[in-house]
C-alpha cells in the first residue's frame, strides 16, 4: 500500500512490497534524483547490475517517469541523471 510517509514508498519498494523490487541506484535513478544517484555512485553502487524486471538504471533513467509520485517535492533532473550513469561506464 502507498503511504502518505515517503520513505516508506521508498523502502517498500525496495523490499518488493508493492510488487515492484529495485536497487537503490534504480529507484534514485528512475525518480531523476541527480544528486542521491551522485552520492550512491560515490559509495561504490554498481552501475550495471544485472538490471530488474523494470530496466536497468540508466534505463529508467531515460525513460523520465518516476515510479513515486509521492517524492514530487524533489528536484528531477532525468538528462544530467543519465549523463552521470554514462560517466560511469553504464551500459547501453
């Protein structure tokens, strides 16, 4: 179920909750969030995962449609998201 709490959404889809799994540079990248997508890659999160049943991260990236709408008071910046996955080796 969506709550009204984002981290929540955020950690529910994670754990698959609400039949959608991602990693953490997926969900960040699929939402255009440019600078959690800096930061994870920063920690070392791996670019081209094998990617989930909704793309990899570039992908969802480019395809510029959040999968929470809930998180609407971030910046979204999909172009330059996509830009620093491609600085980083992501695979097209």
């Amino acid at each position: 179920t969506i709550s009204a709490n984002p981290m929540a959404n955020l950690l529910s889809i994670f754990k698959g909750e609400m039949g959608i799994t991602s990693t953490p540079l997926e969900f960040a990248a699929a939402n255009g969030h440019v600078r959690l997508v800096y930061l994870l890659l920063k920690s070392g999160a791996r670019v081209n995962v094998a990617p989930s049943m909704l793309g990899s991260a570039l992908m969802l990236a480019a395809r510029a449609s959040p999968l929470d709408p809930s998180l609407k008071h971030f910046k979204r910046d999909f172009p330059n998201v996509v830009r620093l996955l491609l600085m980083h080796d992501a695979i097209v």
